[in-house]
C-alpha cells in the first residue's frame, strides 16, 4: 500500500543560546531554549513499502540529494529499521536556508517520524532520537514538544510546560550564515564559555517572567555587532517598542518578541518593505501528520 502524508515541518528561534566549550568529538557544549514557531516548510511525501529503495527530492536548494536532511533521515531509517522502501517528497520552502530556523532539521526529524508510522513504529522513541541527533544538533528537539530546555550539544532535552503568550517578528538578515564557520569564529575570538543563567533560572525565567525581565542572550550575536544590517535591525525593533530580541542559532535571522499584538503588527508594516520578514506565533502544539 503507497502512503501519503502532508506535513508541515515548523521552524524554530533559540530564545536562550550560550555557547559553552568545545568538546573532544568537535562540537560545543550549549545551554539553549528551543521554541517552536508558525513558520513551516511543507513536505508532500509519498512511501512506497513496496518499491525498490531509493529517495527522491525536490526542494529547488539542496544541489545533490545526498546533502539534504532528509535523504539522510530516510537512509538512517532504512538501515536502523532494516526495511527497504521507496520515499518522494516535494519540499515547498517556507523556511529560509542559513538562517539559525531549523528548517533542515525539521524536515528531517517529521521525516523519521513519518516513516516510522509508516512502518508501525518499528523504532523506540529512544532510538529515533538517537538518529535525529545524528542529523543535526538541534534535530531531536523536534521530536519533542515545542517548548524545551537543551544540553549537551542540543540533543539532552527538558520539556517545559508553557503556554506562551506573545508574538514573534523574524527579520532574516542578507548575508546567510554558515554555522561551522559561526562556531570558528567564536572560538578564535574568545566568544565561548563566559557567564550566563543556569538551567533552573532559564526555565523559571521563560516560565514566570515578562519577555522584557529575560535574562536571555545569544552567544553568536557578538559576531554581528560590527554588522551594519544587523544594527539597523535591532534599531528598528528597539524603535518599535520590543519586548526582547535576539539572534537565533547563529543567524542570520533576528527576532523581536512583542506581547502586545498591535505593537507586532506595526512592526511587521514597517519592516516588510525593506525586509525578508514573518510575524509568527509559538507553538503549544506540534503539528499532526496525517497519513492517506
């Protein structure tokens, strides 16, 4: 039987992001807050149990498939699972690339999700994780809920049961930015490690504070502050009555948290003309995959 599902695979902003010291395998130790947002990438899939093995992409971005998240969700499930199948999915963007969104690793993570629905569930929810972590650090995350604390490399997870109440204004800078040359550039300046909030205050501070009382920051932002672009940016928000803002991942989009609506949306009419800009909500709840 060929199944069908449609997904949308949400984006996500690092409300807190402390980049810690790197370790023998060469990642980073962080400190993070993932927040799932309404900026989604939509997957049109089609898995053929039956078929002789293989997966096609269209996304109109990844030049070779074997680069694509995605190619490499399918080819980790099909040998941890140890089924051969076919997989198509068209991608239409919503996420921008290089932008510190996530857009790559969700696309991924639904994949692995879908696929082993698909199959019954042939895989633990422990060993999907351990795959989604090896797609990517922030990967796993979105096998989670929306709302959680990270450690580790981002693959170390602590749900946080919050109902946020605000609204998100993403402004993606021009300039994409590639995360290993991002973390090089920290290490070579001196910019990991460093005093920041622990893991209790991260989360009783996103749980109980005002986005303006957060002591949040984002570790990456010290590259940017010779950045015309990224200047004007944080202005502009500043100019438009910003609650909190910040750099998520290690950019190149930055965001504004507003909690008044009005506030947002004034942002948002200013920005759009000069901008690549999206007025967003978090996420309470992860989007459900249907399958046909």
């Amino acid at each position: 039987m060929i199944h069908h599902a449609t997904i949308l695979a949400p984006s996500k902003i690092n409300i807190h992001l402390h980049v810690l010291d790197k370790r023998a395998d060469g990642y980073h130790n962080l400190m993070t807050l993932f927040q799932m947002v309404s900026l989604y990438d939509e997957l049109l899939c089609t898995v053929e149990p039956e078929g002789r093995g293989g997966c096609s992409i269209e996304n109109g971005v990844t030049a070779r498939v074997e680069d694509d998240l995605i190619y490499k969700a399918w080819l980790a499930f099909s040998k941890a699972s140890g089924m051969e199948f076919s997989l198509r999915v068209r991608v239409n963007k919503g996420i921008p690339i290089q932008a510190g969104l996530g857009g790559g690793s969700s696309d991924g993570a639904a994949v692995l999700e879908l696929l082993n629905a698909v199959f019954g569930h042939p895989l633990s929810g422990e060993k999907l994780l351990a795959l989604a972590g090896k797609l990517g650090s922030d990967a796993a995350f979105f096998l989670n809920s929306p709302s959680a604390y990270a450690e580790g490399r981002g693959e170390i997870l602590t749900h946080i049961d919050v109902a946020p109440k605000f609204w998100v204004l993403i402004i993606n800078l021009p300039t994409p930015m590639n995360t290993t040359l991002a973390y090089r550039l920290l290490d070579e300046n001196g910019y990991t490690n460093g005093a920041g909030p622990g893991r209790e205050e991260i989360i009783r501070s996103y749980r109980e504070k005002r986005p303006s009382e957060w002591p949040f920051f984002n570790s990456f932002a010290r590259l940017y502050r010779k950045d015309p672009a990224y200047a004007s940016v944080i202005e502009e928000l500043r100019l438009g009555g910003v609650d909190f803002f910040s750099l998520t991942g290690s950019g190149s989009a930055v965001f504004g948290v507003f909690q008044d609506r009005k506030k947002a949306v004034e942002a948002y009419d200013a920005a759009a003309g000069r901008h690549q800009v999206w007025l967003v909500e978090p996420l309470e709840l992860k989007p459900v995959t249907v399958l046909q």
